[in-house]
C-alpha cells in the first residue's frame, strides 16, 4: 500500500470519528442516556466487524497467531475507555467543549512518542501543534463559553478521552501483527466488551426502545468503532504514530460542520478560521524539508 493510500484511510477513519459528537447528542435528546447508548455502540460496532470478516475470506485466519493479548489491551484501555468516558462527558458538557478538550490527544500522542523514543519534537512537528492548538481555540468558539457553569467532572472526563484516544492511535502504531486489518480490528472490539458490560450491563437493551437503542448503536458503532477501528488498523503502521495524531486533526472541522449541518450549531468566522490553521498544521505535518 502506497504512503498517500495510508493517509486517505486515516483522514477517512478521524473523519467518520468526527460525526459521532452530534449523532450522540441526537440519541440523548431522545431520551437515551450513556449507559444504554456506550454498550449498544460497541456491541453493533463489534458484531459489524465480525459480519465484515465473515464475508471477506482473507480475513479468515486464527485471531491467535498474532499478538492478540496487546491487541486485546489497545481495545481495553484505548477504543473501550475512549468511548465510555467521552460518551459520559457529552452528558455533562456541550459537544464543542468535548471536542476541544478530546483534541489533546494530538500534543500527548506526539508526546509518547517522543518519550518512547528520546527525542525531541522535530521542527515541523512543534510549528504544526501550535497551529492545531490555535486553531482548535478558535474553531470550537471558545470565548463565547460560559466556563462559571462548566462541570468538573465532565473536563476531566473528556481529558481522560484524549488520553485514551492517544494510547489507541500510539500503541495500535507500534505493534506488528500478521493478521488481517479486519481481525486485528474484532480483537481489539471483542476484548474490551467484557470490561464494558462490567460498568454497563447489556440488560439495556431489554426495554420498550430497545429496537431503536439497537438501531443506534448500529449508526454509533459503524462511525466509531467500525470505520476508525479498520481505516486506522491498515493506515497508521504504514505512516507512524505521531503523523497519525496529525491527520487525526481533520476529525475537529469534520465535527463542526456536522454539528451545523445536523443539529443547527452556528459557524462563526473565527471557527472558520480554525479550521482552516488545523488543515494547515496537517499539511505541515507532512512536509518532509
């Protein structure tokens, strides 16, 4: 696979990611709360997953004769925790400060890498962060938020997400496995179902909405587990971690426009403006003089 096929397919995967803020804040205006929308998410996205593999017959390996136990631990502590806590913390905030606050991920998953392998940040990598900060700032509104009103909990749990995101998009770069993208990819969901029905029991989906909660989460985990899960699984090996956390970055405009597009959110200037730093710093990211 070519470099810029690598590269389509994780700008493909942050972009689908970005979609799911408002098509979560739609499920909660229905009615539905974290707690049944998180399982249906990732029980749909998982069995989704294992639906593709049946009909993809290169995908039809042993999921043990690769390094499925780290697999098992990405899924765990990255997509699993990722989803739960950002999922919790779009109750508790608006959906642009959940954006802006999971967009951490881009310094910490640079700074892993920098830390694993001693280094510093490389010129063009610390000229591209200052420009994906500045125009998150600006491309989330955030001098019209009223932070006297702002819960703790939900800043925390939305830094906790990005932290997550970044154990995911870091670790998924450095292991290598054999198996099919797709099997890495129902490893990784299948593993952390069990720690999730351990905070959210699937007795959820044994109520009188339980069709729709399904329907949901067969919309929630096509674009946040499945699409993400298999784009990033064949895409981040072949182009690393850190320049990953930067392509990763086209998630944030892709938000923005879906939350004006979907459930009437305004597009100040100034979003358009970060925006347009953020493709920016992602260009940038890629320029190799």
């Amino acid at each position: 696979m070519g470099r810029w096929l690598a590269i389509v397919l994780v700008l493909i995967g942050a972009s689908s990611y970005g979609l799911l803020s408002s098509y979560i804040k739609m499920a909660y205006d229905q009615g539905f709360t974290d707690g049944q929308i998180t399982p249906a998410q990732m029980t749909m996205g998982t069995v989704f997953v294992w639906v593709l593999i049946l009909f993809h017959k290169k995908s039809w390996v042993s999921p043990f004769r690769g390094p499925w136990i780290k697999l098992g631990l990405i899924g765990i502590f990255g997509l699993s925790l990722t989803t739960v806590v950002y999922n919790i913390a779009l109750q508790e905030l608006d959906a642009s400060l959940c954006i802006i606050l999971l967009f951490q991920f881009t310094w910490m998953t640079i700074a892993m890498d920098c830390i694993v392998k001693r280094r510093l940040p490389k010129r063009m990598e610390g000229i591209a962060i200052a420009l994906i900060l500045a125009g998150t700032i600006l491309a989330v509104n955030v001098f019209d938020t009223n932070w006297g009103e702002l819960s703790i909990l939900g800043i925390l749990y939305g830094l906790i997400s990005a932290l997550a995101y970044s154990v995911f998009l870091f670790f998924t770069g450095q292991v290598e496995s054999s198996l099919p993208p797709l099997m890495n990819s129902a490893i990784m969901l299948t593993a952390a179902l069990p720690i999730m029905y351990v905070l959210y029991p699937p007795t959820v989906f044994v109520h009188e909405n339980g069709g729709m909660l399904l329907l949901w989460g067969l919309l929630l985990g096509f674009l946040g587990q499945v699409v993400p899960t298999v784009s990033f699984n064949i895409g981040i090996p072949k182009i690393g971690s850190a320049l990953a956390a930067m392509l990763g970055s086209v998630e944030l405009p892709v938000a923005i426009l879906a939350a004006y597009l979907l459930i009437g959110e305004p597009i100040t200037g100034l979003q358009w403006g970060g925006m347009a730093l953020i493709l920016g710093g992602i260009i940038i990211s890629e320029n190799k003089s």
